[in-house]
C-alpha cells in the first residue's frame, strides 16, 4: 500500500511561477488527509477499512450537534448575502463574548469588539503571522507541538518555527520558561528575529494544561522582550478527570490579571468550533485580542478569509443556546474521559508507557521507543528512519496515527494517538498498532 507524495514531483513546471512549484511540493499533507479518509473503517459495514487515529476530531460527539442543527437552523436571505463583511457578524461576536465570559473567567469583560472571526483558527494563525512578523522571523514553539502550526504560519508567510528543546527540563513548569528565553537569545545570534511565543493550552499533543504561575512567567518573558504572546485554547473545555496525580485543571490565561505582566497589545488568544464543539466542517475560528492596530490588519486581510454565512448561523444557534451547550459539554467530558480511559488500560495492559498528566483534548501521547528496528543504541538518523519505518508499516495495516518526527518531537518513537472514536473503533485501531508493534 504507497501513498503517492506531492513531494514526489519535479521541481520544475513552467505553468507554475516559483511560489506555486513551492506550494505543490508542500502539500504532502493533502495526500495523507486523501488515503486516510478515502476508506473509512466500519466494524460492520467496512471491517477492512482505514482506521483514522491522527485526525482530532470529537467522532462520539457528531451525532448531537448534527441533531441540534437539523432541529434549529434554518437560513434567512441575509445569511446567504455578503452580510456584515468579513470581521464575523455583531451577533456572532456577541455569542462568542458571551460564552467566553462565561467559561472562560476572564478578569477583563470579553466584549464583541475584541473579536474576529474566520474560517478556522487555521486561517488566524496565517493571518497573525502576516500581521505580527515579517518574512524569516520567527515563532517560538515546544517540542512536541501540533502538527500543523509550521505550516499555517511558514507556508504562505515564509515565518520560521523556532523549537524549544527540553533537555530534561519540564517545559509547563515556571523554570522551563527560561529555555524559551534561551532558545530566543540563540535564534537572536542566528539572525532570526523573534516576535511571539505560541502556547498550545490545553497542549497538543501533550494533553496537559499550563499552571497560572507558568502562564504569568511567559507573559513576563514576553513582556521583556516585547514579544508577543499567542495562546490557543482551543481546547479549552475539552478537559475531563482521569486518575492521574500530575494533571493539571484548565484555567484560561485571561482569568489571570493580564495587565499587571504583559502589554494588552501583545496578548492574543485564539478560539474556535472545531474541538469544544465537534464542528470541525463549519470552518470557524476567532481570536481575542485588545491590540486595535491589529485587529485593523487581521480585518484588512479577512477580505481573503471570511467565514459563511451558514456556517456563522450554526455556530449562533450553539452558543445562544446556553441550556443546550451546557449539557452537551458535560457529556463530552464524560466521552472524553471514557475514552482516555480505555486507551490507558489496553496501553497499561500492554506495557506501553504514556505522557503522564494528560487530562485535556482528544489524545495521548503514547511511547513505541521500545518496537522500532533500531535500538536506543543506534544513531539518531537511524532512530528516526525506524519510526518512519514503522508508520508505513501501520499504514499497511491500515491504521494511522501521528509520528513524533510529524510532531517536532526531540526523539523518535513516540506517536500522538486520537481516541475521540467508537469504541469498537477505538479497539480495534489500538488492536492493529500493536499487532504492528509485536510484529
């Protein structure tokens, strides 16, 4: 079984300019998304088919918000018009303010003019990174980090995604903040202009979240240097119990008193439909920023970018529908945890060791050191090439999950597994990596 990479192709093709050959051969990850969903796996309808663990989608929760938008949404002529423009509409802002202030716990009242929306938080970041950085500067970034943050900000606006090495140190502690600073001073000597940090809170693939003290002493790094600070809560209410000494509960950076450690102008935080709210397909996402100069820029650049009309009412008719929301969050973190509960038993049962501490999101971050062909003996080249080694041969029996290499992880070996699934899914994918595993 070989999937075909854009890669793959030549490096020359005058119906192309140069920008366009650069994005043909970028675009591997279209090929992934086409294998991996062509075939989809049904435990009854389609027992040979490919079963996708490296997408985050919430699968258990698409029922529920499928029938909640059969039942309410119904489209009016404006909703299909050019409407308010691109900034997203008076009243989805409202929505958004309205929910945030009330989840989120922020010290300074989220109001409707400190949003923007677009389709997908996807498009944010490529906004942001046009706005805040010019070409060849730099974002700070943790080793692991979510897969795509490298090409949402590198792609189009030519931003380099500068990765911070651990070393041993704990990265979610306040003392790890200092590799950041460190990491930023050797970018510096190389040339590379830092201009934000980026914090995945809740983590992806990680599934911990930051303490208040660690999020004070990153807005303090920031604030020295006056970089800025974007922090993606994207999976903000996606957090559920787990049995786990070291986990961490979820507290949004703007509960924390902002304004005593950082400028405003510098503190961005990024939101959205796809993860809380298992709507991925509506394409949906906003950020929160008091930085008025930017969210001109952002505004001016949402000509390119503005969400649908249709995909806007959806997300109205969730967010107003307070009782409806409510419920339907609660019985996510019940799913969520459920799944993570199984995953850690056959994971326990199989003596395949795990990051500890994860309590939030759609993953865990799982250790297959121990079955590559290459020892911890061998070299680093050598280690990465037998986990790309193994992933083919997990695609070969049809499962897929994210390699560590995918993910700018410090070593190889270790894979970023998504048990938001049915749980026959979900056993059976567990199932066929560890039949790869075992060999």
């Amino acid at each position: 079984m070989k999937i075909t990479i854009i890669s793959d192709l030549s490096t020359e093709d005058p119906s192309l300019a140069d920008r366009g050959l650069h994005f043909a051969q970028a675009g591997e990850s279209l090929d992934k998304f086409k294998f991996v969903l062509s075939d989809p796996y049904h435990p009854d309808t389609n027992p040979d088919g490919f079963i996708n663990m490296g997408i985050a989608e919430n699968h258990n929760m698409l029922p529920e918000v499928a029938e909640f938008v059969n039942q309410h949404f119904k489209l009016d002529p404006k909703q299909l018009s050019y409407n308010e423009g691109p900034l997203g509409t008076l009243r989805l802002r409202k929505a958004m303010a309205s929910h945030m202030n009330r989840y989120f716990h922020p010290k300074v009242s989220i109001e409707s003019d400190h949003l923007l929306f677009g389709n997908g938080v996807a498009t944010i970041c490529d906004m942001l990174a046009f706005s805040i950085c010019n070409a060849d500067d730099g974002i700070l970034f943790s080793r692991p980090i979510y897969q795509s943050f490298k090409i949402y900000f590198g792609t189009k606006a030519k931003v380099q995604c500068v990765y911070v090495d651990s070393d041993g140190v704990d990265l979610f502690s306040a003392s790890g903040v200092h590799k950041y600073e460190q990491a930023l001073i050797a970018a510096e000597r190389r040339g590379i202009r830092i201009r934000a940090i980026l914090l995945c809170h809740p983590h992806n693939p990680l599934g911990r979240c930051y303490t208040p003290q660690t999020l004070v002493a990153f807005m303090r790094l920031c604030n020295k240097y006056e970089i800025h600070l974007i922090c993606d809560e994207i999976y903000a209410l996606s957090v559920y119990d787990v049995p786990d000494a070291e986990t961490v509960k979820f507290e949004s950076i703007l509960s924390l008193e902002t304004q005593k450690y950082i400028h405003p102008d510098f503190l961005h935080v990024l939101y959205g439909m796809s993860k809380d709210y298992a709507a991925p397909g509506i394409r949906l996402g906003c950020v929160y920023t008091r930085n008025s100069t930017l969210l001109r820029a952002l505004g001016t650049l949402g000509a390119f970018q503005w969400s649908g009309g249709p995909s806007e009412t959806v997300a109205m008719l969730m967010l107003e529908n307070e009782q409806w929301l409510g419920e339907f969050l609660q019985l996510s973190r019940e799913r969520l945890a459920t799944g993570n509960k199984l995953v850690r038993k056959v994971l326990d049962d199989e003596g395949v060791a795990y990051h500890k501490g994860a309590n939030a999101g759609f993953f865990m971050w799982i250790d297959l050191r121990p079955y590559l062909s290459a020892s911890s003996n061998s070299t680093l080249k050598a280690r990465w090439a037998a986990e790309e080694d193994f992933l083919k041969r997990l695609i070969e029996n049809k499962v897929y999950i994210n390699s560590g290499k995918d993910m700018s992880a410090e070593e190889p070996g270790w894979f970023r597994v998504i048990f938001t699934q049915d749980e026959r899914v979900l056993k059976e994918g567990l199932r066929r990596v560890m039949e790869v595993a075992r060999g």
